[in-house]
C-alpha cells in the first residue's frame, strides 16, 4: 500500500466518480490482459489529470501508466 499526501479536492473527486463500479470495471479489464501488470493506461486533462494521478495510487498493484495534460499537482512529493 502507499501513503502520499494528496490534495483533499483531487481525493474527493475521485471518490465522486461511482469509485466502486469504476474500480470493479478497470479490475475485470485488466484481469483479461495477458500481463493485468502491463494494461493499464490512466489519462486525464487538467482537473481529470489530477484524479488519475490519485486514482494510480489505488490501482499501484495494476502497475498502471498514467499521462496527464494540464493537470494541477494532486500528490505531494515525495510518493513511490
């Protein structure tokens, strides 16, 4: 599990988006990979940027790729 320090507006987003259906979705998606490791791709665009960058934390064990554009800084440096 990792502990980071995140902006408090970024964490309520990503809490606002339907977090269990969207998190059981993306599981099962990344279970039908050949490598569930080496599948997931989280993107997002200015305030969208900042909730993927929190929603990698929760999805550390899918080992996903996150690219942001515009995003504001959600996690606090310094975090794995």
């Amino acid at each position: 599990s990792v502990c980071c320090t995140c902006r408090n507006g970024m964490v309520n987003g990503y809490f606002f988006t339907g977090t269990d259906a969207f998190e059981a979705r993306l599981r099962a998606c990344s279970a039908e990979c050949d490598d569930p490791s080496e599948c997931t791709v989280l993107v997002g665009h200015s305030q969208g940027g900042g909730v993927v960058s929190v929603a990698a934390l929760y999805f550390e064990d899918l080992n996903p790729r996150v690219f942001t554009f515009g995003a504001p800084r959600a996690v606090a440096a310094p975090c794995p």
